[in-house]
C-alpha cells in the first residue's frame, strides 16, 4: 500500500520553534533483526506544529506490517522524531473455480490438432464456410464470395448462402500439377424444395478452362429427376456420370466425384451411396495446361466443405469426406463414467487446431463434471469444471460498517463480493485486488495515478498482468503501474431494487468513482444467441465477410463522477436547434462555442424537450462555453445500457442503444464528507439519487436482465492515436490523473430487492459470456 506523510507529531517538550530541515526513515519491524533502516527522503521542511511542507508518499508498503517512521534534523545537533505506524491489511484472494452457466462460453485448450484430425488429406485444399472463407488445409487463398450471400444454419450447421452468383475458388499449384492424372472435388449443400426450381439445372460445381471454357468439368442438379450429374468435355467431346439416386431436399447432401489416371475407374458418390450410370474414358481426360477456374453453387442453396485432392480415393477416405468426423464436446460427471451429455455441433463457436469454444445450450446439465474432446484420435484430457444455475439475489443486503449497535467489520465484504484484476483495452492498467483493503474500521478503493513510481502492477482486458509492449513506447516493456483502480463485483447477480452505497470520494477528481450493473453477451455469427440479440433490437458490428460480425448485449446501469454537465457540443446555436434529438430530457445541456453572435456562445439548458428545434425551449445558464468542457465536481453521470453501438448522447437514432444523462447535484461532493449515492432500477425506469435527493431519471434503454453489482475507481483512458500508450487529452473525461494515488472510503452498502409488483416487470436470468472473467474470489468461511 501507499501513505503520504503529512505530519508528525513531536515529543513532549521537544517542539521546535522554528521549521526544521529533516531526513526521513523507515524500519520494517518484521524484518531480521540487524534490518537496517532505508531512507525516503532527506529534504522534508516541517513546521513547528509539525505539519509537512513537502509531504512524502512511501510506495509499496507491506501490508499488515509494523513500521518505525524515524525523522533526524539534518543539523547534526537538531532533533529527531520517531513514530510507529501499522500498515492495513489486504483480504486474501484466491483464484476462482472453472464454473459456467447454461449459454455461457466453455473454452478447451490443447497441443492437439483438432482441425487437422478432421481432415483426411491436406494435399489439396478445405473450405470449411463454417463462418470462414480461409483454406483449413492451409495452402490456398480464401475464396471469393457471391456477389449477394450470408451467413446461415441449417439443421445446425453452418454454412454460406448463395442468393445470387456462385463462389470463386482458385486451386494451388500442387493440385493443378495432378489434376490430369488424378483428382477428387467434393461440396456439401443444402436445398430447401422451394428454392430448387422445378426444371433445368441447378450448378453444384463449374470448373473451366480459362480463358477459352473449351475444356472442363461441370457437376449439376437435374432438377427434373433431382440426380446429379458429373460432366467431362472436351472440345466437342462430352461424356457424363449420372447417380442413381436422388438429392434430398430440406436436407443436406453430400457429393464427390473423384477421376483417377484411368478414367473409366471413376465414382461419384451422392450421400455416400456410390453408384452411378455411365462412364468416362480417356476422350475426355483434362490437358496437362489445364488452368482451371473453378466456380461453387448456384442460388438458393447453402454451401459448405468444399474440397479438392490428389489423393487416391476409396470408400473408406471417401466416406471421411463425405461425413466429417468433428470433434464431440463431453460433459461427464465424475462419478459415473456413464453419465455423459455431447454437446451439439452448432453450439461449437471456435474450431481451430488447439481451441474449441462452446455456447453451453439450455438444458446443459449443472454440477461438477468432466469436460473433454472426443475426436478421431480419441479422448482428450479431461478439465474439471462446474455448470452452476442462473439465480438473483432475492433477499436484502446491508453492510453497515460504523453502526454503533450493529456495525460488521469490512471483512463482511468477503461474502458478498468478488474483487476485479482486469483491464479495459485502454491506456490505463485497469483495476486490481490488491488496491482495496480496510483501513479504521472503513473499507478502501485505491487508485495509483499516472505520478505513482511504486511497483504495484496493473492488468490486461483478459486478467493478466499488463506489460508496457508498444515497439515505439518508450516505456516497454517494463509493468503498466500507472492508472490502476480497484473494483468490487457481487458473486451472485441481481435485478430490480434499490442499491445504496456510502463513500467518501477521492480528494481529487482524475479518477471515477463508479457505482454500476453490468451485463456483457458478445455472440458472433456462428453462436445460436446471435439471431436472438438481434431479434431484440440489438446492432451487428463487426466484418461478415470473415465471419467476424457479432453483436454484443451490454446490459449495464452506471452512476459515475465527476461528469461535465453538456451532453454536446456545437460552433452554433442554429446547429443546436437543428440537430437531431432522438432523446431529449427537461435539464439536458449543450455547450455553444463559435457563434457568429458571441453572445450566444455558452451553455444551453433545455427546458421544453418536446420542442428542442425551438430557441424558447433553451434558456442561456452560462455565458462561458468551457465549463462545459472539463469534469465537475457536482455533476454525476448517469447511464442505461443495452447495447455498445452508437454514441450516447441521444442526437442519432441510428445504431442507438445506450443513453448518458448527465444531471447536476446542486453541491460539492468532492468535499472530503460522506454521501449516499443510491439508484432503484425499476423495469421501465432508473431513478439516481445523492444524499437522498433524486438528481435524474433515465427511462430509455433500461436494462432487463439480471447483473453483478459493482463499485469502484476506474481510470476513463482512451488511447491517444499517436502515442496509444498515453491517454487521449479529450478523453480523460474523469480529469488528469497528475498524483500518485487517491482514495474512495466506504462506510455502507446495501440492496433492496423489489418484487415484480414493485418493479413493474420481472427480470430476465441470462448467462453472461464470460461469467467470471477478471474475477478473484474471497475465501469464505467455513461452515460451522
């Protein structure tokens, strides 16, 4: 931990009566014996009454530790002053258990090759289109997609659908260099009997000569009889294969062809049956300067495992094609071998060759298990983990830590909260465990600002340890110790009800003091949860194209200082009245700041929001636009959340789903007292409150899904585009961190819970993402 020295306190009779020149010292009693005292600083000026002119700040204190603070005058015939001080005590932590609940992530990790087990050959070429245009085998370039396509599933798997054109596939040089002596090409589709038209035919596969199309090779539908036929011509030589049987439609299919040296000794195979009428002969074998471009599907149809080989083919390697053996999820409780659930194929998210991601589905089984992998090489080693079920908080909460009759002690804390070790992909090292202990009774948030030299280390978005590792920072790549908060989150979730907390803020704004729910869901294209995020209003980001689009449900509730008091900003009044309001609230504020009539520059308040285009419904609070532009100490940020997309500030409809009310408190509360910052979540509204007083109601976007509480410091740090290691000026929209560190003192918390009377609405029970990323637990006291 840290202290700033600011006074000392002289021996009785021993006051001087003028200020004194002294060198300070320290001895950490818990050291050897012979431990030698270590200096701090040798030019502290104290004045008589012993208050320090240049206070020091002593880094990196043991904690729960005896220290001797000695002062020697730096006149050898002056005094001296020794003072004892025990350090307070950090809770311990423990790291959490694997625990997961059902539509959660489930991630496995292993030197195997998951992917590469799946495939029977890599001489060639394996576009899986599981979300993904890239090469599996790994030695040919992506494909090129229709013109007009997406994403889809049928019957669970993934695969790319074709509204229009075809896709483009080149083949690698390798394969060209067999493909008049041997080849194999094979696609999986899926049909429904609608989409296919009822004559003609329906292209599976087009492989030409390029530029001249006089030789090739041409796989199709005929939508007449529903088979499939191969065709081989040559010049003006055409021969052809036809199945025996059928396609299947509102189903998927499977075809290869496969033409070894010896043509009359092809196959075709259609849903791993192999037989066929007519034959093929040497007449149409394909030149040796046979440059190919090959084009895949035909509109309608979804597509997916599109290969091509060299190898020679059989049954056996046939049927691996044709039926890819993915790799099984496994649940299986460790106490009966026989009690296994598989996870199903389109809950499986991430395939690659040492990971595979799952969306754990609703009636996953709870409890301790075992997970691992079955795959064609067998059984992976399995992870013990535990499936627990989604509940709230349903009783009230109250820790009350000064109460004269029935004040707990800030351990209490432990059984309600974790604690955070987790950055947020800014220019800050996030939030640690280790900045948050008690101290007299309170409990204490400390944040190390961008003047802490100590050692105490920050953490990346995923919970490691953070690294300066910029090439062109010239602090890498020595710890990220600067701009680390503290962070409380409850261990269980919660909904509607109130939520108090008493603190005592920093003494200097740079850092946000934060009372917030959050809820995170992050599901790409290929997670089932991902059609359901946007049936509920949410926004895609993200590239389809490489199957990186997602959409994220941030479910989140924020009570945040300091805040300016504008909303926006404009070079005009007429650009004030002209702008777009998709929200306005009686009290929001705009800042005016290059007016062709300076009169008008200034801060704006809104009185009328039905009418925000009107200059009646705006009355001038100030004539000076840069209050607006630094934080105040008597503005609190509040916000609702449901999604991450658009800005907040309630000017575009587009891609909107989160609004940030800024509302005044009328007072100081930076002021070095205690107050109360409450909000009630109800489900139509959340109602924020300071000292008792309602300051602002937010009614949009208002979260309906359960969360973890949270309470902390943290450091607003978007990185600055030139120098990403630093934060962007007009970014820091909690203030300049210019000091070493700055602490939030708690002295109450508690929680409501409303019932859905109360609430208006019950609240919705999902699983998070990540449920317990960033996390670290608090041992709990043993029962009994």
């Amino acid at each position: 931990m840290n202290i700033k020295l600011g006074k000392i306190y002289w021996e009785t009779g021993k006051q001087p009566s003028l200020p004194q020149l002294m060198t300070l010292r320290i001895l950490n009693r818990n050291e050897e014996i012979n431990a030698n005292y270590m200096t701090i600083a040798d030019d502290l000026l104290v004045y008589p009454d012993g208050t320090i002119l240049n206070p020091p700040v002593i880094n990196d204190l043991d904690n729960a530790t005896d220290y001797v603070f000695a002062l020697y005058n730096n006149d050898t015939e002056g005094g001296q002053a020794t003072m004892s001080f025990t350090t307070p005590g950090i809770f311990e932590i423990e790291t959490l258990p694997k625990a997961y609940y059902p539509g959660s992530q489930l991630t496995y990790t292993s030197t195997a090759n998951f992917r590469d087990a799946m495939l029977p050959s890599r001489d060639g070429g394996y576009y899986s289109l599981a979300y993904t245009t890239e090469d599996w085998a790994g030695g040919n370039d992506e494909v090129n997609t229709p013109n007009d396509w997406e994403w889809a599933r049928k019957e669970g798997l993934p695969g790319l659908k074709v509204n229009s054109g075809g896709i483009f596939c080149r083949f690698n040089n390798t394969f060209l260099l067999n493909l008049s002596a041997r080849f194999a090409i094979g696609v999986h589709f899926y049909v429904a009997a609608a989409d296919l038209p009822t004559t003609g035919m329906w292209p599976l596969m087009d492989i030409q000569q390029f530029p001249f199309f006089n030789n090739g090779v041409s796989v199709y539908v005929n939508c007449d009889t529903k088979k499939v036929h191969w065709r081989h011509h040559k010049d003006a030589i055409e021969q052809e294969l036809i199945s025996t049987n059928t396609i299947n439609t509102d189903a998927w299919n499977q075809v290869l062809i496969y033409r070894p040296s010896d043509a009359t000794g092809s196959q075709l195979w259609l849903n791993g049956a192999n037989t066929f009428t007519g034959a093929f002969t040497a007449a149409t074998a394909l030149p040796d300067d046979f440059q190919p471009v090959a084009n895949i599907g035909a509109a309608g149809g979804v597509f997916s495992n599109i290969y091509f080989s060299s190898v020679a083919m059989d049954n056996s390697i046939a049927q691996k094609y044709q039926h890819t053996p993915y790799p099984v999820g496994i649940l299986e409780y460790s106490n009966s071998f026989n009690d296994k659930y598989s996870i199903p194929l389109e809950n499986m998210i991430t395939l690659e060759n040492g990971r595979i991601v799952y969306t754990l589905p609703a009636d996953v089984p709870t409890g301790n298990q075992l997970f691992y992998i079955e795959d064609s090489t067998g059984k992976s080693t399995p992870v013990e983990i535990e499936i627990l079920s989604m509940e709230k908080v349903e009783d009230p909460i109250t820790l009350d830590f000064v109460s004269e009759e029935d004040g707990e002690s800030p351990d209490a804390i432990r059984t309600v909260f974790n604690s955070m070790s987790k950055g947020w992909s800014s220019a800050d090292g996030g939030v640690s465990s280790k900045h948050i202990y008690v101290q007299d009774n309170l409990l204490v948030l400390e944040a190390h600002g961008d003047r802490y030299d100590g050692r105490s280390q920050g953490f990346t978005e995923d919970g490691a340890p953070k690294y300066h590792d910029l090439p062109e920072d010239p602090f890498t790549p020595l710890p990220w110790t600067t701009r680390v908060g503290a962070a409380l989150s409850s261990r269980d979730y919660y909904g509607y009800g109130r939520y108090v907390v008493e603190a005592m803020l920093p003494a200097e704004i740079g850092v946000a003091p934060s009372f917030w729910i959050s809820h995170y869901v992050k599901a790409y294209d290929r997670d089932p949860r991902y059609a359901e995020l946007l049936a509920q209003g949410l926004y895609s980001e993200g590239d389809q194209y490489s199957g990186g689009a997602y959409v994220v449900a941030k479910s989140e509730i924020d009570m945040e200082l300091p805040s300016t008091n504008a909303n926006a900003f404009f070079s005009s009044v007429e650009d004030m009245l002209s702008a777009g309001y998709y929200i306005a609230w009686a009290g929001e504020c705009a800042a005016v700041e290059g007016d062709p009539e300076p009169t008008k520059d200034g801060i704006w308040q809104l009185n009328n929001p039905a009418a925000p285009q009107l200059l009646e419904s705006w009355a001038q609070i100030s004539v000076d636009p840069h209050e607006a532009y630094g934080p105040r100490k008597d503005t609190v940020r509040c916000s609702n959340w449901k999604g991450q997309v658009g800005e907040s500030d309630g000017l575009s409809s587009y891609g909107a789903d989160n609004l940030s009310m800024p509302a005044s408190v009328g007072k100081d509360i930076w002021d070095g007292k205690f107050h109360e910052f409450r909000f009630d979540w109800y489900a139509d509204r959340v109602e924020f409150y300071v000292d008792g007083v309602m300051v602002q109601v937010n009614r949009h976007f208002v979260p309906d899904v359960a969360g973890r509480w949270n309470i902390g410091l943290k450091f607003p740090s978007l990185p600055s585009e030139d120098y990403p290691w630093k934060v962007a000026p007009d970014q820091a929209w909690a203030g300049q961190a210019n000091w070493e560190y700055q602490r939030m003192l708690i002295r109450k918390i508690a929680h409501t819970p409303f019932t859905d009377e109360e609430a208006g609405g019950t609240i919705r029970l999902v699983a998070e993402t990540d449920p317990f990323g960033g996390l670290k637990g608090y041992p709990q006291p043993q029962a009994g």
